[in-house]
C-alpha cells in the first residue's frame, strides 16, 4: 500500500505546491491523478518518488517511510517515468531500458541473464520490438514514450509513477498503453500512480481518481463517484456533461466526459 500522509511542500510562494495532501493508494491499483496545470500534480509525483522533499508529511510504502530508505532502496521500490524527458544522444533503446536495472546490480555491473530477459520482455511489451538497436535520439516522441515506458516496466518494482505518459501518444496508442498499465497491475499488487489530462483515459482504466486543485485533493474516489460536475468543477467549471460508455478495459460502464468552450473563458 502507498500512502502520503499530511504532505505539504511550500517553496516559499504565495502558495504551496501541495497542501496538506493524504491519500491512500491499495495494491493492484491503477490510480490516476487528475488537475488543472499549477494544480500539484508533477509535484506530488515527485514527492512521492523522493525527488522533492515535503516540508512537512511523510511518504509510506507498506508503512515504511520512503525517507528511511537509500535512494538504491528505494529505487527498487519505485521506478518513475517524469514528463518532458530528451532521449540522450547514442545511446541505444536497448541500454535506455536497461539503465533500469541498476538498482538491482550496480551502476557498473554487467547485465545478467534475468535482466536480459527482463529488459526485452520490457520493450516487447510496449510493442518496441525491432527497435532494440536503434538510437534513442532516433525514436519518434511516441515511440520515446513507449521506450521511457518500457524502462519503468524493467525497472521492476512495486509502484510506477508516470508524470503525462500519453501527451506524446496517439489515441491507438493511448490505449494500448492504458491496457498495459492494466495488465501490468492486474492480480500482482503492483500500484501505479499515472498524472494526466486525459480524464476520459482515466475512467476507462483507473480503480481511483484524485483531482487537484492548488496542491490541495479536492476529490478521491472511484471513477463513478469522482467524475461528476462538481467533482470536476476545478477542471471544467460548469461547462460539462457526464454520460455513460462501456470501456472494455474495465468490463463495465464507465463515466464520460465532454466537455465545450461557451466562450465565457472557461475550458
């Protein structure tokens, strides 16, 4: 279980960045962080990851503090795949995913057998295969973020965090990859933690939704009972209807969105 109990950072601003944020996250869940941008979410990602350090608040992973633990410790607890990434030059899709697997071997160790296999089966899972040798720097931006996504998955640990995973995607490949991250938490206890804007991505595969709002969590919940008109108020204002659709990643009717402009400002 992941959980982020009274986290605030302030930097110092007129406002925080996050505000007194709690939130609980169960084992086998996919949990999608929705907001407006300024709204927390990179930030709360990075708090959780280790990358920001909360001014007050802790980070909890079955209960044990992330701020206990060696950053080689807990990057076997957490792997992140952070938005706005720039493929390094030369350096070969293969050996980006398999810079993954430091935390399991050291930085300067050879790979083994397993972490072969594990990288490949990584890259075969986000339908890379064939790219192995090319240079990264190469990739189109969604074939990157496919490859950043591979390396997340070879990382293999227990949470994922992915900070706009999709931004670069294609709607096909948009839900190739929420079908992934389904399948990646399915019936093994893994959490992944997945920031957006795509609020109709998220109900087709997220078990819980938070939506923030100025760093603070304005709504928590299961899609059917976050994604309604107030629940979505912060995104959308009143300019928003709420249907229904059947999403086959779920097995089940789940809440859609559309949203319009009316030309008062508002989204």
């Amino acid at each position: 279980m992941l959980r982020v109990v009274d986290v605030t950072v302030d930097r110092g601003t007129t406002r925080r960045a996050l505000d007194s944020v709690d939130l609980e996250v169960r084992a086998g869940s996919v949990c999608f962080v929705l907001g407006a941008n300024g709204s927390g979410k990179s930030t709360l990602l990075r708090t959780i990851a280790g990358v920001d350090r909360p001014s007050s608040g802790h980070v909890l992973v079955d209960g044990v503090s992330l701020a206990s633990l060696s950053p080689r410790t807990r990057a076997r607890e957490i792997s992140w795949m952070s938005q706005g990434l720039v493929a390094p030059r030369r350096v070969r899709v293969f050996d980006l995913v398999a810079s993954a697997r430091y935390p399991h071997r050291g930085v300067f160790a050879r790979l083994g057998q397993r972490d072969s296999e594990i990288v490949h089966d990584a890259i075969r899972r986000v339908d890379l295969d064939g790219y192995a040798a090319r240079f990264a720097h190469e990739l189109s931006g969604g074939e990157l973020a496919r490859a950043l996504l591979a390396r997340a998955f070879a990382q293999d640990t227990g949470i994922v965090l992915l900070d706009e995973p999709t931004s670069a995607l294609d709607p096909r490949h948009k839900l190739a990859f929420a079908r992934r991250i389904a399948e990646w938490t399915r019936g093994s206890g893994r959490i992944a933690v997945v920031a957006t804007h795509d609020v109709n991505l998220a109900s087709q595969v997220a078990q819980q939704i938070v939506v923030l709002d100025r760093g603070r969590v304005v709504a928590d919940g299961r899609p059917e009972d976050v994604m309604t008109p107030s629940g979505l108020a912060c995104l959308f204002g009143e300019d928003v209807v709420i249907g229904r659709r059947f999403s086959r990643l779920a097995d089940e009717s789940r809440p859609w969105v559309l949203a319009w402009d009316d030309g008062s400002g508002g989204t």
